[in-house]
C-alpha cells in the first residue's frame, strides 16, 4: 500500500492547481486568481508500488459561491512518454524527490486503477493517512466485467466532466467502456444508464458535508 510521508513539497499540489485549473474547459472563472483549499479525495493504490494516485478535491473560494472541483492526479518519479500535454507540472519532494503530477485522466495506472475500484478489485485508500481503507468511498457496478490492462485511454474534457473512452485488453463487454470523471462536484445520483459509479464525499468551506458521484461507467453492460 501507498505511503503517505509527512514531508514538504515544492511548490505545493494547491499552487500547482492554482496555475492549473484556469486553463481547463470545466474550470468556472471568476474573473479573480482561484483560492483554492483542499476539501476532500482519497487515493487508490498502484499493484507496481511505482505511481502515486490521488483523486482530490481543490474548492475554489474566490468567486461569489464556493466552486469544488474534482481533480485526479498521478505522482511520477520520471515523466510518462507521451504525456507531455497532461503534464499539472513538478514538484520537489521532501523524501521522495522531484515529481512529475500529471492530470490523471491521461494517466493508464489511474484508469486502470479506476475500472479496478469500480468493479470491487481494489479498495479506496485514505487521502492522509498510509494504509487506512476509506470505507466513506462507496462503489456500485452492474455490468460486464472489464478487464484492467488499459490501453492509451482516449479523453475528451466537456464543460462538467472529462470523458474516457477505455479500450481494455481481454475486454468482454460487446462495446469499449467509457468513463466519465465528474469535474464539477454537485450532490446528486448517478445517471441511469451508468453501469458503475463512484461516490464519495467533500466539505464547503462553511463546514458542511456533501456527497456526489466522482466517475461513472457507461457501455460496460451484461
């Protein structure tokens, strides 16, 4: 299991997103640089031990309502080929050293990882602390089994969401799977014509306590 260090980075994951969160579609401008706090998430872990994963929740405080946004990230020793346009930038850590972040969307061992959650073969991690399940992250899955090899994931950022069309190896649902990662976070269900969903938890910066559908699977069905 991943562990969590207790250490420094520089700059930190908020100033990274700072610069970051503007230049998405789904980003909603203010008009006002974004003050950002981090207000929920959890981590998955990665079977190599090799890539960091986290999928956090930055809340924007900078415009007339608190905004909460949804962003998964992938923590690199060395840059993955090909990814250079996913890249969030680098950090310098206090015990593991210089870190590629990357939007994790683009990142396979995050998608992998994530059909993985979605369909009951891995198990949410708490986003502080090492070696805790966080059983607040809670999975439902309907479909066809999909296997987790993934194979440069195709995706497609919308206003809301970022949409990944997955094409799985040893896949056999009769269509290739799509997940959709909410970026957006509003409390809410599922769409009906999901097969899978995630759903987890944030605060506002008034202390309030939401829940809402994190990612979705589409096309998977039995």
């Amino acid at each position: 299991m991943a562990i969590i260090h207790r250490t420094t980075m520089s700059p930190t994951k908020l100033e990274l997103l700072t610069d970051w969160l503007p230049t998405r579609p789904w980003y909603v401008g203010t008009g006002r640089e974004p003050e950002l706090s981090r207000t929920g998430g959890f981590r998955l872990d990665d079977p190599e031990g090799e890539v960091g994963i986290e999928f956090l929740v930055a809340t924007d405080g900078s415009g007339p309502a608190p905004v909460s946004y949804h962003v998964p990230l992938t923590y690199r020793g060395a840059p993955l080929e090909g990814a250079e346009h996913a890249l969030v930038g680098t950090s310098e850590h206090g015990v593991l050293g210089r870190r590629w972040i990357y939007d994790g969307t683009h990142d396979p061992v995050l998608v992998a990882q994530l059909l993985a959650l979605l369909q009951g073969r891995a198990e949410p991690q708490a986003q502080s602390r090492s070696n805790t399940p966080d059983p607040s992250v809670t999975v439902r899955f309907t479909g066809t089994p999909v296997e987790t090899g993934v194979v440069a994931p195709t995706v497609t950022d919308g206003s809301h969401a970022t949409r990944i069309a997955v094409e799985a190896t040893g896949s056999r649902s009769p269509s290739s799977p799509t997940l959709r990662v909410t970026r957006l976070l509003e409390p809410g269900s599922a769409p009906a014509d999901a097969t899978g969903h995630v759903t987890a938890g944030w605060r506002s910066p008034d202390g309030g306590e939401h829940r809402g559908v994190f990612a979705a699977l589409h096309g998977a069905r039995s």
